[in-house]
C-alpha cells in the first residue's frame, strides 16, 4: 500500500508545516536567545556596577599598611565581605603578600571558597576586574573577581595585595528564562497545528482541481469524449483544465471522425461482400461446366482453366471471410449454443472438408460439450487448414474436458512459425513470412469465434512444429 507521504497530498503538507514550524522555531530561538542575551548582559552589568561602586565607597584606613606589613584582619575582611556581598551572594577574599610571597590568605565565604573559583578568573583578576559565569552545584553563579586599591592622599590607587571574588547567584534570571521556555513551546505547539491547518486547507484548495482533472481524465479514457471542467481563475490551473477541455474537444472530434471513418470502411467491405456474392455464384456454377471440360482441353487452355477455377475458389473463401468479419465488426454475430459430441463434430468437420485421411484425430468418444457447432467447425477449419496448408504431417487433432472448459489442441510437425511472427499470426490480413495462398483472416476469424464463445486461442513452437490451442469454457 502507498504510504500517505508519496503523494503530492503528504509532500505539500509536509512542506508547509515544515517551512512554517522551522520559521517559528527559528523566530522563536532567535526572540530567546535576544531576551537571554539582555537579561544576562543586564544582571552583570548591574552586579558589575555594584561591586565597582562598593570597592570605590569603601575607605581604607592610611595608617593601615597591609601589603608588606600585616595581613588584614578578620574584622576587615569581614566589613569587606560584608559591604560586597549580594542577596544570597558570596565573597571570597584573598589576600597576597607581594613583599612576603609565600604569605598567601583566603577568607571564605559560607561553603565558597577558592576552589570554586575559575583558574582563568584568578589569573585575569590580580591586575583588573575580570567576569565569568559558573554552574555551582547545580545552579548558575556569575563571579565577578577584581583587585582592591586604596586611594592616598596624593590621589594614587596602591594595590592593597586583596583579591576579591563575588558570587552573583542568577537563580533569578534562570527562572524568568524558563518561565519564557514554556510559552514559546505552547506558541510553537500552537503554531503546529496552525501550520498543518493552513496545510491541509492549502492542500486541498490546490488539489482539488487535480484530482478534477484526474476524474475526468479517466472518464476519457472509459469513452467519455464529452466530459469537460468549469474554468474557475485565471491561475496555472485554471489554464491547465481550459488546456484539457480544448485537449478533450480535439478527441473528441478526431475519434468521431476515425469512427465515422470505420464505420464507412465496415460497410464498404460487407456491401462490396454482399454484392460479390452474385457474379461467385454465377461464376461457380461455371466453374462446374469448366472442371468436367478441362481434362479434354489441350494443356495450355487446360492450364488456364485450373487457375481459373483455383482464383475463383479462392475468392469464393475470401468473401466469405471477408462477410464473416464484417459481422463481428457489426457486433451482430451471435451464438447458437447446442450440446454435441466433439469427437463426431471433429470428424464432421475433417470429412467434408476431405482431410480425414490427412489428420490424426486423439478424441475420447463420448465426450459432449454445449457449444455452437457452425463456429466450433469454422475455428477447427481454419487451424487444421493452416496446419494442412503450411505444416507438414502428421496433424494432431486432440480435445480433452478439464475442470475450466474444453481444450482442443491441433499440431502439426513442420519447421513451425518463426518466433518474431508468433506475436503477430492472429492479426488480419498478416502471412507468417508473406507465405502460402490464404488471405490472412482466417486466424483472425478463428479467434474473434473463440472470443464470443468467452474462450481464447493461443500458439507456440514445438520441436518440431507448431501448437495452437483453444480453451472454450463451460455455457
């Protein structure tokens, strides 16, 4: 079974809600990452601002000389921690004797300490203040990390050897990104079923006049020549179904023509048939008169005379071929379905025609079938004929009941038919090679018989020779 997607239907779908979900994704990843952007760029310049304006506020005593002399005291770190720290911030001190460079301190902060600190940071804040965000535990922590100075009288900043570290928690921000999360899934959720509704409706808006056009298309093709669409529009479609109606009406016209032109060619053959059956009979009669005659004639009219006679027999079939096919074409041949035993209408057929000593006939006595026994002798003539005709004996005659119908098979034991003439043996008018003296109908006619009686004929080689077997089945 062709799975949805195949079809121009799915494709279309598909493609629109891929190209509006990938639009509202995009939008909405862009619209977040902007937000993010702001809002943390937003809280680190303020946490920046606070710490720069907290060390600049804070007043270091002059007498207190701390780098070289003594490390400040707990006191001092503490007013220091004190005044930097944030709402549920952190700050970590360390103090460096660069006189004394083994005389390294750390002051810290509830559960932070140094090792929480980037190495990166570290390293950037000894000489200036330096940023950086940092999962802790599970929660995102913005460090800020800057030397302290103090300021002389003579209005020169002098590294007090401090480093401070301030943990900036951005619990907050988080919570506001993620609270923005859910409405953009529910937008795009939303958008989903937007996209798939405006897809559908797309969808069916652009195919409908297709599967219009396919309709109609196969109500052309059942024989339907009138059918024709309203043009609605002036968009490609509406010129693809105006291009379809005056393709239709060309059809149209040229069919009724071509069929104008068979019916005129069928009754041209049935008339000039009908009519040529007088002057054959006539000439028949004759040719009676001319047969007893010609063995007392001297050999060349005697020669004559017998291609006469051969011409006229041979025209005299023709005809009646040629009579025998106007009917079908007509569609006026009809059956007259009677019981008969095969094996005595076999025999029949073979013995009026003078074959029965030329054919071999492999028949179970007994063996009846309902059929209609003028066109079974017609179809049993003709392929024993063509065997007689352009096969060499012997000719195998054999019928046989199966569960399907009846089965008939003549064979005869010649070179058989060329393989690129096997398609072609049952066509009017076609001689296998351009041989032998028959018109080329009989095939044919021998075929369009099996037909009406609902049953086939079909050939193949044998080695040697060729087979051709009729299938009728049961009335």
């Amino acid at each position: 079974m062709r799975r949805i997607y195949t079809g121009l239907r799915g494709r279309l779908v598909i493609t629109i809600t891929l190209i509006a979900v990938s639009a509202s994704a995009l939008v909405a990843g862009i619209g977040y990452e902007l937000v993010k952007t702001r809002v943390i760029s937003r809280a680190e310049q303020v946490a920046v601002n606070d710490v720069r304006d907290t060390l600049e506020g804070i007043k270091v005593p002059i007498d207190a000389v701390w780098l070289g002399e003594r490390p400040p005291t707990d006191t001092e770190i503490g007013g220091l921690q004190k005044s930097l720290r944030r709402p549920n911030g952190m700050v970590v001190v360390r103090y460096k004797d660069r006189v004394a460079p083994y005389a390294d301190y750390t002051y810290p902060d509830g559960n932070f300490g140094m090792g929480d600190v980037p190495a990166d940071l570290v390293a950037g804040a000894d000489h200036r203040m330096a940023i950086k965000r940092q999962r802790i535990n599970g929660r995102m922590w913005l460090i800020i990390g800057t030397p302290v100075w103090r300021i002389e009288p003579i209005h020169t900043a002098q590294p007090t050897g401090m480093t401070v570290f301030v943990f900036t928690p951005l619990s907050d921000e988080e919570q506001l990104l993620n609270d923005l999360r859910q409405p953009l899934a529910a937008a795009g959720v939303a958008m989903l079923f937007i996209a798939l509704t405006v897809a559908l409706l797309s969808a069916r808006s652009v195919l409908l006049p297709v599967r219009r056009l396919g309709s109609a298309a196969r109500a052309l093709g059942a024989g339907h020549l009138d059918t024709r669409l309203p043009v609605h529009g002036q968009d490609e479609l509406a010129e693809l179904t105006a291009t379809f109606n005056d393709t239709a009406a060309a059809l149209e016209r040229s069919v009724s023509e071509l069929r104008a032109l068979e019916a005129m060619s069928r009754r041209f053959v049935a008339d000039v048939s009908h009519e040529l059956r007088t002057p054959l009979t006539a000439m028949t009669a004759v040719t009676d008169m001319l047969s007893e005659e010609a063995d007392r004639l001297p050999e060349e009219p005697a020669a004559a005379v017998r291609l006469v006679l051969r011409e006229i027999g041979r025209l005299r079939t023709l005809v009646e071929q040629l009579i025998e096919a106007s009917r079908f074409d007509s569609g006026t041949a009809t059956l007259h379905l009677d019981t008969v035993n095969v094996a005595d209408a076999i025999c029949d057929c073979l013995e009026v025609r003078g074959w029965l000593d030329r054919v071999r006939v492999n028949v179970p006595q007994g063996l009846a079938f309902c059929l209609d026994p003028r066109r079974f002798d017609v179809i049993l003539a003709n392929l024993v004929g063509n065997a007689l005709r352009h096969g060499e004996p012997p000719v195998v005659v054999t019928a046989r009941s199966t569960p399907n119908g009846l089965e008939v098979k003549v064979r005869d034991h010649g070179k058989g038919i060329p393989p690129s003439d096997l398609p072609h043996v049952f066509n009017r008018f076609y001689k296998a090679g351009a041989r032998g003296d028959g018109s080329g109908l009989g095939l044919s006619i021998a075929r369009a018989n099996a037909h009406l009686h609902g049953g086939t004929i079909s050939v193949r080689t044998q080695d040697p020779g060729t087979l051709f077997t009729v299938w009728l089945p049961p009335a």
